[in-house]
C-alpha cells in the first residue's frame, strides 16, 4: 500500500487527507514508482481549491491526488517498456491531466518519466522539475530570452520566480524583480535580479521605466496576475511582449486587443499542459533543463521541506504568498 494525499471535495487545506491506495501492477508503457521526493506547487493549490484555469479545472477527476512532480526509483515496469529498468532512478514534471504525485508509490506512464543525474539530489530534483520546464518553455519559446534583454519579473523571490531570475541572469539578461515585502529583497537579489523592487511601497511601473531609461522591458512575466498584470502593460516598451503564467493572487480581467494597439505590445498565456502535451518537445524540454542544472545554473539546497503528513501545513505556507524558494515533501 501506499501513503496518498486525497482530495475528495474541492475547498482549502483540510480537505486533504493522507490514505492507503494500491498502486497496483504496471500495465503497458507504465511503470511503479517509489517516490522520495515530491514537489509541491502553487498550480496544486489552484486545483484543490478549484481556481485552476477552467480548461484544466474541468478535466480534474474526483477524488483526485494532488502534485505535478516527483523524483524516485523504478520498482517495476511494464510490457513494452526499454528505456527503464528496476532501480533507475528518474523524475517527472508534468502540467495538468497527470496529477496524482502526493504519494509514496505510483504507476506512471514511463515515456513520461527522465533520468535524474545523480549530482541532484532528491530534494534538489523534486523542486526544480516543474518550475524548470515551465521556465524552459517561457524563456526559449515564448520570448528567446538572450544576453541585454530587460525583463520585469514579478514575485522573483517565489518557486518559479527564483528560477526565472537564474536562468535568465544566467543568459545575461538584465532582471528587474518585484516582491510584495521587505523579507524578500535579499532572496530575489541572490536569484540574480538586478534590480528589485517592493511593489507594496513603491510604483513598480514609475521605478521599472526609471531603470530602463523611460524605455520599459523588453518582456513581463506575470504569475501573480490580477493584482500585478494589468499595470505592467505600462512597463512595457514598445512592441514588447507580457507573458502571463499564473494567478496567485486571482484571474485577470480580460484584455481587449485594441488595448494594446498604441504600443503594438504582444500577450500570451503559457501553459505548461500545452507546451509539454506532446512527449518528443517535453522531453526535450526536460533534457534542456538537465543540462542547465548540471551546468551549474540554479542554486541547490535552501528549500522549505515538509514530511508528507504536513501537506496541509505546506498547502498553507504557499497559499500564505509568505514562502521563498520551493516547497518539497518527504513521502
Ligand atoms: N502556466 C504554467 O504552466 C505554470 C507552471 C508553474 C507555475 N505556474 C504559476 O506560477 C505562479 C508561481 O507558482 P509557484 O508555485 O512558483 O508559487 P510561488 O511563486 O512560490 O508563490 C506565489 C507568489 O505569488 C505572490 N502572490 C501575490 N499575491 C498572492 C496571493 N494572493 N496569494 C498567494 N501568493 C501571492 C507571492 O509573491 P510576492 O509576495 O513576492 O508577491 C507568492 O510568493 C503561480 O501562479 C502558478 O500557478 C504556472
């Protein structure tokens, strides 16, 4: 049997309660996981709660298990499949229609799964995965983020924040991130932001177009959404780019086109259930984002780590907006 985290009626933290499931025998293409490491994610808040997007919303089953990621060892494989033998040690991250990741044990189709190096740790892994394809798919499609490119980044000292900043910084653009408080200043300039800006004291749009000459950034990347989206239009310079990626803080009002006529200004929504849909691009997403961990891009270590039994108190923490970093559980 394994330990899961089951969620059988939408609402806040409580609802989760820890289970027995039977993982069961893998059928074919899958395989049964033993997971050490799980990543907890604001997305998974979004799902419990029910203020996913309502194209992913809708396709929650009910109960479900919460959880995008994990990283743990091959137990058994299925009919069919080669890549992967009992032992290996591999890793997973995907967006929506695979939930199920908060638990000791599970089937999962192995076309999904990578190997982890074992330079990574579990905890290193299990919060990096997700937040790192996701960033993948932002920087090197939907803008090429390259060296002198200006970016706003809002919550730059959060899971996907940090990495955003590291990455970029990495490729030598120039970040100018946006906390809600003082506490966060020194996470998001260690992330490599360099400039940050604490948007409950001061006019993150004034301060950003001071920095960049008048001009505004080349891109935004928005994940707190209602609160921060609207105004950072007005950060941007002229055919620039906002790239929209959350809403922790509640889903925008929609945007007419016309509106961002004047400044010939472009907007998009990711989604990491579109870009990692098909297998070959999500792997190969992940093998970019492999490369860039072994190459020494991101920080490891520094992460707020939970035993599985604390989930609630984890789900709390990260809907607080009060966390740095990622969040992890110890099945
Ligand atoms: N599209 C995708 O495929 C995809 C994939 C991964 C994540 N995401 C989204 O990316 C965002 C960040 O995810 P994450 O897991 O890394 O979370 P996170 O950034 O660690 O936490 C959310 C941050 O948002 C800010 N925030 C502002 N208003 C908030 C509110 N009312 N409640 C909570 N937080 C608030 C807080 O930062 P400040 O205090 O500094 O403002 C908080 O730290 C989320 O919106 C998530 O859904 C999207």
């Amino acid at each position: 049997m394994a330990k899961t985290v089951l969620v059988r009626t939408l609402g806040g933290p409580e609802v989760m309660e820890m289970v027995d499931i039977d993982p069961g025998k893998p059928g074919p293409g899958e395989v049964l996981l033993r997971q050490t490491a799980i990543g907890v994610n604001f997305a998974d808040v979004h799902y419990r709660r029910g203020t996913a997007p309502p194209h992913s919303q809708s396709k929650l089953p009910m109960p479900f298990a919460p959880g995008l990621e994990a990283v743990g060892y091959i137990e058994a494989v299925g009919e069919g499949v080669t890549q992967f033998k009992i032992g290996d040690r591999v890793g997973y991250a995907t967006a929506s229609y695979t939930w199920g990741a908060y638990t000791e044990a599970r089937l999962f189709p192995a076309d999904r799964c990578f190997p982890v190096p074992d330079t990574i740790s579990d905890v290193d892994a299990a919060a990096l995965l997700y937040r790192t394809i996701t960033v993948q798919g932002m920087i090197r499609q939907c803008h090429v983020v390259k060296e002198g490119d200006t970016i706003l980044l809002h919550a730059a000292a959060g899971g996907v924040g940090s990495i955003l900043s590291q990455w970029a910084s990495h490729l030598g653009a120039t970040v100018i991130g946006t906390v809600s408080a003082q506490n966060k200043v020194e996470r998001a300039l260690s992330n490599g932001c360099a400039h940050v800006i604490v948007h409950t004291e001061e006019d993150f749009v004034a301060r950003t177009r001071e920095l960049t000459g008048g001009k505004g950034v080349d891109v935004c990347y928005d994940g707190v959404g209602i609160a921060l989206f609207h105004k950072s239009f007005d950060a941007i310079r002229r055919y620039g780019l906002m790239v929209s990626f959350g809403q922790a803080s509640g889903m925008m009002e929609p945007v007419a086109p016309v509106d961002l006529q004047h400044e010939g200004l472009y907007l998009t929504k990711f989604s990491g259930g579109t870009y990692n849909e098909d297998v070959g691009e999500y792997q190969e997403r992940a093998r970019d984002v492999m490369a860039a961990i072994e190459a020494g891009v991101f920080k490891l270590g520094n992460h707020l780590v939970y035993p599985m039994s604390e989930v609630k108190q984890a789900h709390i923490d990260l809907e607080s907006g009060g966390t740095v970093g990622s969040l992890v559980l110890i099945p």
